[in-house]
C-alpha cells in the first residue's frame, strides 16, 4: 500500500528590503502569503529530529549559497522569489526557470569560499548526505530589476506593478505541488 506524503515545498523571499528593488523578493513572498493564508514564519533548520509540520513554509532570507543551502535541507522542492538584474529582460518583467535550467555563473572564477552558487552548495550539501530538492525542483521567480542597490525601503513604481503577477506565479507553482 502506497502513503501519499505531501511534498515539502519552501517559498522564499530572497533579497534585502532596504535596498529598493532588491527586496522584490519579500514583497511578493508576503504577498503570496497573504493570498494563501499561509503566514510567513521563521522555520527552524532541519535537523534528523525535527519534523516539517506543514507541506509549504514561506521564508523571507538575505541569504546566498551555502547558508541558502542550509535553509533548504529536508524540503522537496524550493521556489525562490527573487530581484533578476541581467539587463536582458524589460524592467519589471517576471521570468521563471528551474535552477536546473541557470547556468552555474561562479563556476570557474570563484575566488573565495564564500562565493558559492546556490547550484555549488546544493550540490556539496548532497554529497554530504544532506535531504535537498534536485535542480529541477528548485524553482525560480524573479523580476528584472536594475536599482537593486539603493538605500531605500520601497520599489520602483514598474517593480511594485510586477508584485501581483510574481505572486501569481509562485501561486501556481504552488498549486501543481500539492
């Protein structure tokens, strides 16, 4: 006889909410969380003896690489909501992809062991025997944004328009998980 065990899904909000646009990541994960009903929280690490009560937790992290990775430990699938600046997309515009389909940028060039790509800490993590979610079911929802580096709390007017449809997004994806 087969269980269904609901998949562990994390939604997080990535990025830093006094640096104008970079804290895209939070408003939309907030606003995800007011649309679901499911309050943003502050989930403790896994560990063996710890139990995930609920199949989705939302996070809001100014994390990257290995203390990302740390964060993602015992869950089956991730989305990351996060700021994108590449200069490829129009300026508010919402991509999504699995980290499966991103290139691994620091690969080659890393100079330090801090800068680690979240692809790189992840798959460290799992040599290691740690319980994280494969590259194809990390999901990513990010807005283009070019003004990720000034000092203030709110976002541009075409990053605050993207907030809605990101949600949606992250909604969806949701939605297919469970």
């Amino acid at each position: 006889m087969t269980t269904n065990i609901p998949q562990r899904t994390l939604v997080v909000g990535l990025g830093n909410p006094i640096l104008g646009d970079d804290g895209v990541g939070w408003r939309i994960a907030e606003e995800v969380s007011r649309r679901s009903g499911i309050p943003v929280g502050d989930a403790p690490l896994h560990s063996p003896q710890a139990s995930l009560r609920e199949p989705v937790t939302i996070e809001c992290y100014s994390l990257a690489g290995l203390s990302l990775m740390e964060r993602l430990i015992g869950y089956d699938r991730v989305i990351l909501i996060d700021a994108l600046n590449t200069g490829q997309h129009e300026q508010g515009a919402v991509v999504c992809f699995t980290l499966a389909e991103m290139d691994d940028l620091t690969c080659g060039h890393s100079a330090s062991a801090h800068d680690v790509s979240l692809k790189q800490a992840l798959q460290l993590g799992r040599s290691m025997g740690e319980i994280l979610p494969d590259d194809a079911q990390v999901h990513v929802v990010a807005v283009e944004a070019r003004h990720v580096y000034d000092f203030q709390e709110s976002l541009s007017p075409a990053i605050a328009a993207a907030v809605p449809l990101a949600a949606q997004k992250a909604l969806e994806l949701l939605a297919t998980s469970e």
